[in-house]
C-alpha cells in the first residue's frame, strides 16, 4: 500500500519528561532493531501504516486515541534516529507548525552530505502536502508534516491535519515506493470517518475534471466521491473491550503469565525477566515482527506500558524501563554476532501467534484493566497527574485470568 489516513479525537496537552525520554530511547530501539532484522525500507514501509504507527504510539506509552501520538512519536524518532542517521541511514526532517516548514532545509542538508537528490526530496515533500491540503479538500488542514527519508533515496511522509469544526484530526501516511504519480491514486485506500462527499482530485476517475480545470480555470471542479475504508480513532478515553481483540491480547498475556510456557526454549534466554515485563515484550516484539494484519487493534498495545493519561492503565515506569534495557542489550549484542537474545524476543511474537490459535478469552477486559491498575504502584505507574498509590485494602481483589 502507498498510504492511507486515520482519524483521531484532537487531544491538547503535553508529554512529561519522564515519558518523552523512555519514548525515545525504546522508539530509537524498536527502529535500530527493524534496520537489522528487515531493512531501511521496512521502516518506511511500516511508517506509512496508520494501524501499525498507532500501534507504535501505543507501545510507547501514549493515549492509545488520540491525535497526540502523531507529535509524540514523530519528535521521539526524530530525536532517537538523527543523531545516527549515518549509521542507520534513515534521516527524518520537519515537525509540527514551524519545524514542518524547516523540511526544505533540513532536506538540501541531508543532500550535501549524502549525495541524494535534495531539489527532488524537496519537491516530493511539498507536493505530498500539497495533495492532501488542496487535491484532497476534506476539511482537515495541515499543521504537522514529517519527512522520512533512506540514505537510498526511499521516503515516506507522515502528516496531519486539524478540522476544528468536528474537534477530529487525520493523519495521512504516503510511501514512495507504492505509487506513480502525485495526481493520481497515491493513496490506494482512505482511512477516515465519512463525511460525505468530499472533492479528491487525485482519484483516477477525476482525470476528466483535471483536464477541464486545465481549461476552464474559472470553473470550479464538480466531481466528489465518498471515502472508503476507515480507521477512526474514538472519543472515549478509556478502553473498551470493543477496542481490542481479546483472543490476540489473552494470548500474550498467556505467554507472558503461564508458568508451563516458560519451558519453551526460545524464552530461556530471557530467563530473569519477570512476566509484567515478557508481557510488554511479547507487544513490542509483535510491533517489530508483526504482518500488517496484526495492527488492526492498536489499542490492545496499550497494554505493554499504557498511557500516560492513565487509560488504560498508568505507565509502569520501572517495566518500561527493563523493556527497554532488555531490547537496548539483543540490539548491542547483535552487533557483535550474538543475536540469540534477539532471536528469543522475535520469537515471543511467533509464540504468541500459536497459543491464539486455540485460545479462548474467559474474563472481562475491564477486570484486567483494574488489576493493572491495583497493581501499577508496584511497577512504578505514573500519569501526567502524578504517581500511582496502592488500592484501598479494604476493596480487596483476587488474581485474574484470562486464560
């Protein structure tokens, strides 16, 4: 696919410290151990996945919804990678409001050093803007645009748009590789809500209405078609069970909790790691090594370290940091030659996939959610409103299984 959009309830607000550090040090691991696994241009390919770029948001602890994880992980990238663009060989440029407008600059930058075409990266970059604020008039107008580029010339572009009449932001996603043309079906589908007919000039079935515009200039274009295809975020801030697959998250759970899977060889190396944190693993191994068809739930990776706004359950700080310390040592190792570590966590996502195959979910998610929460003090759980506190005992609980 070359792209697509989602669309997201506009969320204001900012990113604590606490939790912008881990974002980028596990994003810049979760990228670094992509390039070594699948190439650059997996990356990129996966970049423009709205389900899968969602999914990332989750798994690095921001609300699972909302039109912040665009921000959020596009500068923990940018943040994470740059500083080893040579090394990796993967350069993001622009941002949000006036850092978008830096891209041009930053590109020729990147040009001068790399031998790349930078005049062309250039207009690659304005055009893809260009497209989904004017060829695609859908109500949303840009206000972030990032720039991903390879030391091979690949790109892809992640950018969103802000309609305030409807309180929705849509990010739009584009790969350099899966089309031919910027006025013509760049995106093979739209993710979006409906809302109704809009005016999309790069639809293949709008070339006769390009062509009378070339014409008639003073002519307004008349030729609408409905969107097709959708992601759209919700409004609600909690988590709800229609959210997730529970067979997908009840499997990972399973591995990451049941004792008699430990015995599997492909967990030995990982020996020492507790299952709160093979838990968070098992997710952020699926974000690395999962088919596109795994994303189309991005909440249920909001249980690998939740969000920050505590749904659907406070970012366990310590477990996000041992998540990281764990991936941040297979990805050093593996430089070296010594990539059993790294084996062990790939294959957590493949063992995952085996129990789902015949595993039934038997408890409620929000029963789950609340022991996470009743928990979180002991993980080191913090939100934007402070730390976590143990529950009242005089509430009580039991163990929970779903599985």
């Amino acid at each position: 696919m070359s792209g697509g959009h989602a669309d997201l309830p506009l969320h204001y607000g900012h990113v604590p410290p606490w939790l912008a550090r881990r974002m980028s040090l596990l994003g810049g691991a979760i990228v670094e151990t992509i390039v070594a696994d699948y190439g650059k241009g997996e990356v990129l390919r996966r970049l423009s996945d709205p389900c899968w770029f969602q999914a990332l948001g989750c798994v690095l602890g921001m609300d699972w919804h909302s039109s912040g994880i665009t921000t959020s992980v596009m500068g923990a990238l940018k943040k994470a990678l740059n500083p080893r663009a040579q090394e990796l060989g993967i350069y993001i440029c622009g941002g949000k409001g006036k850092h978008s407008k830096e891209t041009p600059a930053e590109l020729l930058a990147i040009a001068e050093r790399t031998g790349l075409p930078g005049q062309e990266l250039v207009r690659c970059s304005k055009l893809a803007a260009k497209v989904d604020n004017t060829a695609v008039q859908d109500g949303f107008q840009l206000y972030l645009h990032s720039f991903i580029v390879s030391s091979e010339g690949e790109w892809a572009v992640v950018q969103q748009g802000m309609n305030d009449a409807n309180g929705m932001a849509r990010r739009y996603h584009w790969h350099s590789t899966a089309f031919k043309e910027f006025t013509e079906t760049p995106h093979t589908f739209i993710y979006g809500h409906n809302q109704g007919l809009i005016l999309n000039l790069t639809d293949k079935d709008a070339s006769s209405t390009k062509s009378g515009m070339l014409q008639l200039v003073k002519e307004k274009p008349a030729h609408l078609l409905p969107e097709i295809r959708n992601l759209i975020m919700p409004s609600h801030h909690d988590v709800r069970a229609k959210d997730v697959d529970l067979k997908r998250l009840g499997s990972v759970l399973a591995v990451a909790h049941e004792r008699q899977l430990h015995d599997f060889e492909s967990l030995l190396l990982l020996e020492g790691v507790g299952p709160r944190t093979l838990q968070s693993l098992t997710l952020v191994s699926e974000v690395i090594h999962g088919t596109p068809s795994r994303f189309t739930d991005p909440a249920r990776f909001s249980f690998a370290h939740g969000g920050k706004d505590g749904h659907p359950f406070p970012v366990p700080v310590n477990v996000y940091d041992e998540t990281i310390s764990v991936l941040k040592d297979a990805v050093n190792k593996a430089k070296i030659g010594q990539s059993d570590k790294q084996e062990a966590i790939r294959k957590l996502s493949v063992l995952s996939q085996q129990v789902e195959k015949d595993f039934i979910p038997n408890a409620r998610l929000d029963e789950l959610i609340q022991e996470e929460r009743d928990k979180s003090w002991q993980y080191g759980g913090r939100t934007v409103m402070g730390k976590a506190q143990p529950p009242d005992k005089k509430k009580g609980g039991s163990q929970l299984s779903l599985f």
